[in-house]
C-alpha cells in the first residue's frame, strides 16, 4: 500500500514490482444528465483517503472487432462519469522523474486508458519516469457538435475529447509531483487518434505551457469544419426525433450508442463523423496544421512518425482487402482521383513492385493519412522549433503470416513492452533477438526524447533533425539507420496530387476498394452488441 498527497486529497495506491501504480484517479466530475455535451469540471476535493487501486469506469463506447480480437475486457466498465486517469511510478519521493502521459487510441470510437495494451509499468521501470494513462470522451457523447442548436454553452460540444485532455493534463500540471514527476518535464505521447489528439493539443491555444515535448504517432492534426458537424447534427436529432440538446441529453447511454452506430453506418467517414471540430471552440479555433504554420506549439519539441504499411491494419474490418484484383483497384483509383488516377497506381508499381493491387491501395491511403500529413505538420513545426524528429517503423511483423507487414498500431508493443498480452502476441509471436533490439531501439528513443528533447541514445545510429532539405528520418527496422528523405518519390506524388495547402483535405482519401466506405466492424449494424454498464 503507498499513500499520496495530492491538491485534491489523499489518494492510496500500491506497490508492486517496485512500482507505486494508482490506478481510476478521478480528474474531473462526471459528465452526465445536463453535463452531457458540456466542458468537464474540474473534480472537487474529498476528505478521506480514496483508493485508487482498479479503474472504475471507461467512456462508453461500442464493441469493435479489431479491439474484441485482441482481448479488450473494460467494455463493462462503461458510464459517463469517465474521466480518470492511471500512474506507474517508481517513487513519489523526489519530484524530479520526466513525466509522459499517454492518450489511448482507438478512433475516437472506442478504446480506454486502462487496455492492457498501455500498461505503463514496463515503460516506467525502464526509464525511471513517471507514466500516465488517461480517459476521455469519444464518439457522440464527445465530438456532436451542438453549438448551432444549444448556443455558446454548447460550443466546446464538438472538440470534448480535447478540452477532457486538457483537464487531465491541468490535473498532471498541478498533482503529478507528489507521483515523482517534474510538472515542467511533461511529453504528452499517443497512437492513431492519440497521436491526433497530441498533435491538436500541440497546437490549442488552451494547452499552452501544459507539456513540454510530444509524440504523435500515426496521427497527424487533422479534423472536420463546423458546416460538417452541423450536418451530422441535425441528421442525428433527425433520426433521434428531437429537436433540443435537452432531450439528447434526456436519452439514455444506450440510445446514444445506437443514434452513434447509424450515423457511423449512414453518414460514412469520409471527412470524420465523430473527430473534433474546427472553429466554434477556443480549444481549436482554426486548422491546426494552420495554427503550427504560424508559430502555435512552436516551444514544444515534435517527434511525430508512422508506419510503412499503416492501413493493411484494416484487412482486420475486410478480410480480402489486401486481395483486391486490379480491376477494381482501378475503379476505386479513378473515383478517388479522378484523371490522375493512373498516374498514383503507376507511380506505387515502380516504388511497390512486389505488392499486389489491393496492397498498393493501402500503400496510397496510408502514405496520404499518415505519411504525408505527418511530413507536413513537422515541415509547419520545424520551422519554428529544430528540435523535430521524424520516424518510420518498417519492421514486419508476423500477423497474418506476415501478410501484413508493418501495420497500424504495430509499434505500441515496442514502447510498452507489451508483447505478453494478445495484441503484443499479434505483432511478434517469438521472443527473438531482433525483437528485444528493436524494443531497445524504440522505447530508448521515447525514454531519451522524454527526458531531453532529443531521441538520440547508445542503441541506434545519430538521428538528425528533420528539417525542410533533407527530411530526415529514422528508419526501425532489423537494421535502423537514419535516412534522407526515404519517401521522395511519395512526396513528390502527393505534393502534387494534393498539395501542401489542401494537406488539411487529406481525410477524405480515407476510402478503400471496398464497399463500405469506412470501417465499423459491429457497429455498423444498429442490434450490434452495445457495451453499456
């Protein structure tokens, strides 16, 4: 057992492993009834020691079939009085430990801070910091936009996955020295929407002077605008038959889980149905790759990087993608871009020659959503701050008998060193030496980068700065090397196809040969398993 004290109150944790672990430590009051769709409030005081020794409660959110298949368990655990948050560290004595804190992804459909998969007890044991794992709203309940309906009290509706962040990370700023950590040396770090969501705090105006370094991994800034949001509303209150935010907030969880699967099969994702909205919040007044191109973060150090085959991840929602034969890749490359369509699948075959059509159309998506966009949110960056790194893991992993190369979410293991739980044994069935280098390799670039800004350390090759000329990166493979500008060729293509001032357009390539047109697994269907408490 080990006691801390903290501005709101005694919190009782434990110890194991050598670790103090506090886990369900709630940030902010609960987000029910008329606090539904409204900014988080900040969590009052109590007076007895309270327990912090399991989490409590996960956003509600729907059964997903990639998040079932490895094992997820807290879908039980989903209530609206959310917002909590989870520490490992290895002592609470010294507040001098570099503090990272974590932001699930998932989405900003499903996922919590408390999967398995974002243990931080290895993490905090191999770099002696401070690790912490955070709740927040996801789908309907934090991104509908009712600012046009409700008025300026519902104006932060659209963008509440951002502004609970920003409440948790408040509650780090003023409690996580009586964990250990330094409240001046804060990476804030996360994967896929968690990547997103570090790149638009990097760039609101309210998380200013809240962390000092970032991470996004496979999540560059990127959102929908407020005409969007304002649709998807009112086809939503449509469908729900009212006309009020006072009777959404009326509705029960369940009924808004199932409003949230339709509109997920009805609207489509095209440009994001549940992802934060730009404009009517001061959490993200503009577009935030615009905010970075004038100077917003620009004190914050950026390592931001993705992986080579991101979206053959997605052969998880469409068994066959990677299969598609070439005449209905062609359609779908002439629908997505038009007269310029032969130009992209041709471009791929000269760089891809050993994939297959449907695996060159992931290829594509993936270097537009995650490869391209992360190349121009750290150009916007690095010219404001030259401590911005790039990154790029190649290493194949053995999912799908290798089918799928390196894909979405691949890396996580290797900063979590989670490889003894089922998504871990996905990405790497084998113990192996290339594994454990790898391991060393990346979790010491995350450790490094968390302490100094900088990710260089004694298990890789120099990692130099990214900058305009050159766009260095790191390469993790079975052998990592730092490369010049490895994704010219990429480059040049999207440079042109899209061009760095429509990168904010970007989102809507998000479409595979398929036809659906954005992935859902189970919640497609409005009787899918809802996982409400």
């Amino acid at each position: 057992m080990t006691i801390t004290k903290t501005s709101l109150g005694d919190i009782e944790g434990q110890i194991a492993n050598g670790l103090h672990i506090f886990r369900g430590i709630p940030y902010a009051e609960t987000t029910a009834g008329e606090w539904r769709f409204r900014r988080a409030r900040p969590k009052q005081p109590w007076t007895s020691v309270r327990k912090a020794l399991e989490p409590h409660a996960v956003a509600p959110q729907l059964q997903d079939v990639a998040y079932a298949m490895a094992g997820s368990s807290v879908e039980h655990l989903c209530n609206e009085n959310c917002l909590e948050l989870n520490v490992w560290t290895p002592g609470i004595e010294v507040a001098t430990r570099p503090v990272m804190v974590y932001i699930h992804g998932g989405g900003y459909l499903y996922g919590s801070s408390h999967d398995e998969d974002y243990n931080g007890a290895a993490l905090a044991k191999a770099g002696d910091v401070v690790v912490v794992t955070i709740n927040y709203r996801l789908g309907i309940f934090g991104h509908l936009y009712l600012g046009a309906v409700g008025g300026k009290e519902f104006q932060d509706s659209g963008t509440l996955s951002l502004t609970d962040q920003i409440e948790a990370l408040r509650w780090v700023k003023a409690n996580i020295a009586a964990f250990g950590g330094d409240p001046d040396n804060v990476t804030i770090f996360g994967e896929s929407c968690g990547g997103l969501s570090v790149s638009h705090l990097t760039a609101s105006p309210l998380a200013q002077g809240l962390f000092q370094r970032m991470i996004a991994m496979s999540g560059a800034a990127a959102g929908r605008t407020e005409q969007i949001g304002i649709d998807i509303t009112a086809a939503v209150m449509k469908q729900a038959k009212v006309k009020t935010v006072t009777e959404l907030q009326t509705l029960s969880m369940k009924d808004l889980l199932a409003l949230q699967a339709w509109a997920l099969a009805e609207l489509g994702m095209a440009e994001g149905t549940f992802i934060p909205v730009i404009g009517p919040s001061p959490a993200l007044p503009e577009d935030p790759l615009e905010l970075m191109a004038k100077g917003a973060g620009g004190d914050v150090d950026m390592m931001i990087g993705y992986t080579r085959d991101e979206m053959r991840y997605w052969e998880f929602y469409y068994p066959g993608l990677l299969e598609k034969p070439p005449a209905v890749v062609r359609k779908w490359a002439s629908d997505l871009f038009g007269n310029a369509g032969p130009k992209v699948l041709d471009t791929y075959a000269r760089i891809r020659p050993e994939e297959k059509p449907g695996e060159l159309a992931c290829s594509i998506i993936g270097d537009i959503i995650f490869g391209y966009m992360s190349d121009q949110q750290a150009l916007r960056h690095a010219r404001h701050n030259p401590r911005t790194w790039m990154y790029r893991v190649d290493w194949r992993t053995s999912m799908l008998e290798g089918r799928l190369g390196s894909p979405h979410a691949c890396e996580l293991p290797f900063v979590f060193d989670s490889f003894d739980i089922p998504w871990g044994k996905l990405v790497a069935e084998n113990d192996t030496t290339e594994r454990r280098a790898l391991l060393a390799a990346f979790q010491g670039a995350f450790l490094a980068f968390a302490r100094t800004g900088d990710p260089n350390h004694v298990g890789i090759p120099q990692w130099q700065p990214f900058e305009e000329k050159s766009r260095c990166a790191m390469v993790f493979d079975v052998n990592t090397e730092c490369r010049t500008n490895p994704v010219k060729q990429e480059l040049a293509l999207w440079d042109e196809i899209i061009g760095p001032e429509k990168v904010s357009e970007a989102p809507r390539y998000f479409h595979f040969p398929v036809e659906e047109s954005y992935p859902t697994g189970e919640a497609a269907d409005e009787t899918a398993k809802l996982s409400t408490a």
